[in-house]
C-alpha cells in the first residue's frame, strides 16, 4: 500500500506525522522522503547527517539494476524507535530528475511492505504529482486554526477534482484540533473522511523533527499514543488493491 502526506501550507508537522505513524504501522512500513523542496528528515532525525547511499536519488540510480522492494530493504536507515526511512532530496530542484512516475508504480506495487511518503507542501509545479496520482491514499496534513483549515478546503478540492484519480481516497489528518476549530468541523469544510488528529506534542515531536532521543516515555507520550490508535485502525493492505 503507498501512502503519501502532503500539507497546504508550510509546517503543519507531516514530516512528524509521517514518522510518528509509520513507528506504530502494524505492518512493515518504509518512510520516503518525498518533499520535492528538499526534505527535513535528515536535519531533524538525522540530526543535519544522512547517508548519502540512503536517499531517493540513489534509490532511483540502483533501480535500474536491482528491484525496488530490495533496494528499500538494503538502504533504508533504521533507528530503534522509529521506522525504516529512506532520505529525501539534497537541495530544491532535484525533484525534476526523480521519475516519480515510475518509482512510485514500483512503490505501488510492493505487496509485502507498506510506504508511507513525506510529500511536504504540495505545489502543482513540484513535480510529485504522479507520486499522489499513484497512491492508495493520500492524507492533507493540517493545523485547526482558520487559515489553515481554508488552506486544506482549497487543496482537497484542487486534489479530488483535478488531481487524484477516482481510485485513490483522500482524507484529512488534523495536528491540534480544538485550537480553534474541532477536527469533525475541518473534515467537514474539507469534504473528505477524517483520519484522526495528532495532539500537539512539542517534546515528542523533537523526536522525529529534532533529533531529541526518546526518553523512556517516549512511547507512551500523547503523540505515539495517538498515532499508535490511527496507525492501528488503517486499512489493511489488501483493502488498497
């Protein structure tokens, strides 16, 4: 199942719900960090150094030789509290040498192993459209207050009338609802089926965007334990045919 997150707007937290969620997929899940503007999970999980043998750029070279599923299983960086995370782009620009057409099929059509993509704030001319065309589901992240809930109602109706085809579902994931607009009411506006909301976390988001190690607690911390509820109630695999 291929599963991408995107955002209307800039820092709602999809990188942390991304990783957050895929921590507590009940399945083996793969993390991509597909943000066409140059991702975050280096800076924040990686703590500003990735491998450079672990990114989407050098997925893309290696598959010409070797299938994609086995290529994740090799390169994927895995930390002990998290899930496997392939990196993302070096720098803006780079996304329009990702054939994203092609790699996200190869995604698509992993039957054993789910991948949750980070596809940042979606914009019409960054080039991972046919990532989201690909994808089973695709989840618009966002805050509760109104900009941003307009932003989302104005980006899930671009992604259902002129994106996504008919097959993919759509749905909204809400970071702090209640602050002030509740999630039900976002959803609403929005038109699509409601995910679930993230708690804001501050000290369990570092984790994941900060590079923070996970205390003790880290597991039961508001954020995972909310993420653990979402990740458990997804579709099962053979549900995104």
């Amino acid at each position: 199942m291929l599963i991408t997150f995107v955002s209307a707007k800039n820092s709602p937290g999809v990188t942390t719900a991304t990783l957050a969620l895929a921590a507590e997929w009940p399945r083996e899940a793969f993390v991509v960090d597909a943000d066409p503007s140059g991702g975050d999970i280096a800076a924040g999980l990686g703590r500003g150094s990735w491998p450079p043998g672990s990114t989407v750029l050098e997925l893309v070279v290696q598959a010409r030789h070797e299938p994609v599923g086995h290529l994740l299983q090799r390169m994927a960086v895995r930390v002990e509290h998290g899930p496997a995370v392939l990196g993302g782009l070096g720098r803006p620009g780079q996304a329009a040498a990702v054939p994203w057409a092609q790699l996200s099929g190869a995604f698509r059509a992993l039957g054993d192993v789910d991948v949750l993509c980070d596809g940042g704030r979606f914009l019409a001319s960054g080039g991972i459209t046919p990532l989201l065309q690909a994808s089973h589901h695709v989840v618009v992240v966002t805050w509760s207050t109104l900009p941003a809930a307009r932003s989302a109602a104005r980006l899930t109706a671009l992604l259902r009338e002129e994106v996504l085809p008919s097959t993919a579902a759509l749905g909204l994931l809400v970071v702090g609802a209640g602050r002030p607009y509740p999630a039900s009411d976002i959803a609403a506006a929005c038109q699509v089926p409601l995910l679930g909301q993230l708690p804001l976390d501050p000290r369990a988001a570092r984790v994941w965007a900060g590079g923070r190690e996970p205390g003790p607690g880290f597991r039961r911390s508001a954020l995972q334990r909310e993420a653990r509820r979402i990740a458990r109630a997804a579709p099962p695999a053979q549900a995104a045919s």
